[in-house]
C-alpha cells in the first residue's frame, strides 16, 4: 500500500510553499504577536482566501474546489511551516467539515459557499473551561431556535462571522450553527501563550440558532467525527512546524562557531537533532497513516488520527524545545524566531483535546480492535 502523496499533490506542496515563503513571512508572524489591537494578519489571510485553498476540500457543488482530503492535508503542512497567523484552521479544519459531516443540504448550500470564498469565517464553539469535553460537562442550552450559554477558549472567536456550537437540547446534546453578528451574543478576547492565533470568550444570550441535522440527538458523536478529521489537519500543520524547528537547528549548528569550529560538530548537538529528525519521521508517519484514512473514510481513522495526533503533538514540541536548546543563550530572547514555534507548538497540543485526551482515545480505539 502506498500512502505517499502523488506527483500532482507533491506539486501542490512545492507551489505552496514558495507562496508562503514569499507572502507570509517571519515579520508577518511578528506583526500580528507585537500589535495586541491586531488578532490576525488580514493581509496574508485575504490572499490566501485569492489562492482557494479554503474550499481545498469543499465539494464543487458548494463552491469549493472539490480537490480532497489529502489536498488540504499537504496545505495545512505548509502554513504550519511558516506559522501563519490566520483564521484558516478555525474555517477549514472545524466549521466546514462540521458543516459537511452534520449539515442539513440546505445548510451546506448555504454556508459552505460562503467559507470558500473567505465572505465567512468560521470557528468551532466546544469547550466551556478546563478539562475534556463530556456529555455532562455541557451547560449551554438550545431551544426552540434560540441557544444560552458560555464558551471559552474559542480559537479565533473573536474574528469568526460564524460558529458551530456544542449544547443541550433538553437531555441530549446537539451541534447547532450561529452568526455572530447578532445581538444575542457577546464576545470578549483571551490573552494566551500564543497571540498570532486569537482565542475569546463567546457569551450567548437566547440568541438565534440553528441545529445541525446530523447532530440532534447525538451532538457528541458528530462532534467526535469532526475532531477526528481535524485531528490529522492539525497533525500535518504540527510537523511543517517541527521541520522547520530541526531546518532552523540544522542551520544554526552550521554557522555558529565555538572553540574554533561549527558546534554542529559537537556530538551532544549531533544527538539533539538526530533524535528531532527520528520523531518528526514518525510523526509524519502516522499522520501519512491518518491522511489515508481520512481521504479513504476509512474505518480506522479513529484510530490513525489518534495516533498522528499524539505523536506529531510529541514531535512538534521535542522539535521546538530543542531549535531553542541548540541556539543556546540567543534561543530565549525575543529577537531570534525560536520562541514564535515553542508557542505555537504549545498552543496545537491542546487543540482539539490534549495529547492525553488523544492518548486516552487511542487505548480505547485499540482495545476495540482487538475485542473485534
């Protein structure tokens, strides 16, 4: 079985990145983490949404390009690699696929549209504290058209036009989709370790709601499906980050000199890097496994987006914490880059679930495999 990307995909990756290298840029990262009025760069995101990549996986008869899965898989590794501060994974990775996988066909004619062409940005609405999402730990409450509730940390709420949100519909869950452009909800931003990628608190009062069709009754069970898919989206955005770490390291170890000579040379570094290098292939190897399962609806994505997600959260942060090691003293300050992916590194291992909710998962994911 190959589960190597095609020579077309592969093509699609290199045009990515010499895009990304030439449009969203170190200084762009740092544009959006010095200026706190700022949550976004809206220069980078608006050609962005010009090059289509939003309706990467969007069918075209809802306005996307209808290219799949692995497509926009190969893209989320890209604008991991360059850190992109923009609302693209909130919109691409969340809201639309909830919207394809629970969306009424009227809603997906609607909305997905909309999403493809950037006139909407979309976010997904779960969590309303610490601690794992469970059925009993939902309070907000939908009824008859209208949802009442809290949510926090929402990525990229502060900016999104629309949300799917996780409630109550009497005692069972349910996913529900609202604009936030209405007078029933309020919003406020959160400070968080990492500020190119904004997060608020979105505070809903009997505002206007719809239910997702898919998700009455069992709004976890949607919800679940939508995090799987995310999941390896995330896991490719995660290792285009800790490749750079161990590129950015490598290049370093090379120029920096010491007693006469690169420190590259010294075997403690030549340790540091090899162990990067062998947990970031084995990242890329289960997320590889988790792309085929997500492009294929495999019965084992569960399972495989699990395991890509558990072992590129470990390889992006090793990567990143290592990139600040190699550099030494210069590693920590404000003016060397190595501190912008230890964020981001930090802030992707709790999207979505922590590494040990996903770890929990893949136990329970396994057992059930072999019980079969």
């Amino acid at each position: 079985m190959n589960f190597d990307f095609s020579d077309d995909q592969k093509y699609l990756r290199d045009e990515a990145r010499k895009f990304l290298e030439a449009e969203c840029t170190i200084a762009d990262v740092r544009s959006v983490l010095d200026n706190d009025s700022v949550s976004h760069n809206a220069e980078v995101w608006q050609k962005i949404v010009e090059m289509g990549w939003l309706g990467a996986a969007i069918p075209e008869e809802y306005g996307g390009l209808g290219l799949g899965m692995l497509e926009l898989c190969v893209i989320a590794e890209e604008l991991g690699r360059v850190l992109a501060p923009v609302p693209f994974s909130s919109s691409a990775y969340y809201f639309a696929e909830a919207i394809k996988l629970a969306g009424s066909e009227e809603q997906k004619s609607e909305l997905l549209p909309k999403i493809a062409d950037g006139s909407f940005i979309g976010c997904l609405a779960t969590t309303e504290g610490p601690g794992a999402i469970a059925e009993t730990s939902i309070g907000a409450q939908y009824k008859d058209g209208k949802l009442t509730g809290t949510k926090l940390p929402v990525t990229d709420g502060d900016i999104a036009t629309h949300a799917v949100v996780l409630a109550k519909d009497g005692g069972t869950s349910c996913l529900v989709v609202v604009a936030l452009d209405q007078d029933g909800v309020s919003r406020k931003s959160l400070k968080t370790i990492e500020p190119t990628r904004s997060h608020a608190e979105i505070a809903f009062n009997n505002a206007d709601a719809r239910i997702l069709s898919a998700g009455v009754g069992n709004g976890m069970v949607a919800l679940d499906q939508i995090l799987d898919r995310a999941a390896v989206l995330l896991a490719f955005e995660q290792i285009g980050g800790a490749s750079r770490c161990l590129e950015l390291a490598t290049e370093y170890a090379k120029e920096r000199h010491a007693f006469g000579r690169p420190i590259g040379g010294n075997q403690a570094i030549k340790h540091k890097l090899a162990d990067m290098y062998v947990k970031n292939e084995v990242a890329r190897s289960n997320a590889y496994y988790g792309a085929w399962a997500l492009s294929t609806d495999a019965a084992e994505l569960p399972e495989a987006a699990a395991a890509a997600r558990v072992a590129a959260s470990e390889a992006y942060w090793f990567a990143s914490k290592e990139n600040i090691q190699t550099h030494g003293g210069m590693g920590f300050t404000w003016e060397v880059d190595c501190h912008l992916f230890y964020r981001r590194a930090k802030l992707l291992a709790v999207q979505a679930g922590s590494p040990a909710v996903w770890k929990e998962k893949l136990v329970t994911a396994l057992e059930a495999r072999n019980a079969a």
